[in-house]
C-alpha cells in the first residue's frame, strides 16, 4: 500500500525514501517544540523544555535529538553553510538552556527544532538563497565574537595598565 502523493514542492521533488526523512524530522521537531497546547493562548511548548527542566540529563538528550535532526538534514543535501546554521541554533538553545531558571524559560521560545526543519525546508526549495543567508548570519555572528575578543582583550590590557599605575602603600 503506498502513501497518497506529495502535493508541496518540496516533496515532489524528493524520493520517496527522502520524503519519509523530511517526514519524520518534521514529526520530531513538532515533538521537540510545539507537541503541546497551552489552553486558551496559541503557544504551544514540546518535551525539549521540558526536558531541560532535568538537571544535565534534559539538556543532553535534547541536543542529542536535535543532533539527529542535523545528521539527517546532512543526508538531505544541505549545504554546510545550512548546517553550520543549524549547529548554531542548537548551540544557542543548548548552551542558554543549561543556565538554571532562565535557561528553562528560553528553551519554551528558541525552538531551534522548528528553526532548523525550517530551514531544511527552505533550503530545499531555495538552495541559493537560503545558503547566501546563512552564511550572511554566520559571518555576522563571527564578527560579533572577534569584536568581543578585541573589546575583552583591550579592556584586559587597560585594566593591567590602570593596576600597575595604582600608587603602592607600604
């Protein structure tokens, strides 16, 4: 018995075997980041924050899930562009994540699951423009942390001179 056929442009242009992929990295990020209703709003959260809410296990096995969910988008032809994108939303989500309290809040709003099956699905009907973006992003984001090292290294080195300025009692 086979499925009815794909009727959204992404599927019609996958195998069958590749649909299936797509399918179940879409069931999981859902899973992940919106499985379930918040009554009487439009949120909706999934178990990855509320697996956070477990003390390093938590955080761990919902990295390790949203690893598979990289690993298969790998297999899905993304570009390692896409990839290194999506390597940073699930750094973003599991590094903010791990902070006790505040952590555990972010993780009801990043859905770096969602983000990246987004992304996977973008990538997949616009390679081109989805790759330029990205690396739009990840150069943005390179800057932004040799910018931080220089400020933390100048203000390192003003702090000694401030230090070694101090008039010495004795």
């Amino acid at each position: 018995m086979s499925s009815a056929p794909p009727t959204d442009s992404v599927a019609l242009r996958l195998t069958e075997p590749e649909r299936h992929r797509l399918e179940r990295v879409e069931r999981l990020a859902t899973l992940l980041d919106n499985a379930i209703p918040i009554p009487g709003t439009r949120f909706r959260i999934g178990l990855d924050p509320l697996l956070g809410l477990l003390p390093g296990l938590g955080d761990a096995l919902g990295a390790l899930a949203s690893a598979w969910i990289l690993v298969e988008a790998a297999r899905l032809g993304a570009s390692r562009t896409v990839l290194a994108r999506m390597l940073y939303n699930i750094a973003v989500d599991t590094l903010i994540g791990a902070v006790p309290g505040a952590g555990d809040l972010f993780d009801f709003v990043w859905k770096s699951d969602a983000k990246n099956v987004a992304l996977l699905r973008r990538h997949l009907e616009q390679p081109d423009v989805v790759h330029r973006a990205s690396r739009r992003l990840l150069l943005a984001v390179l800057v932004l942390i040799a910018g931080a090292a220089v400020v933390s290294v100048v203000a390192a080195i003003l702090l000694i001179r401030f230090l070694l300025t101090l008039p010495t009692h004795t």
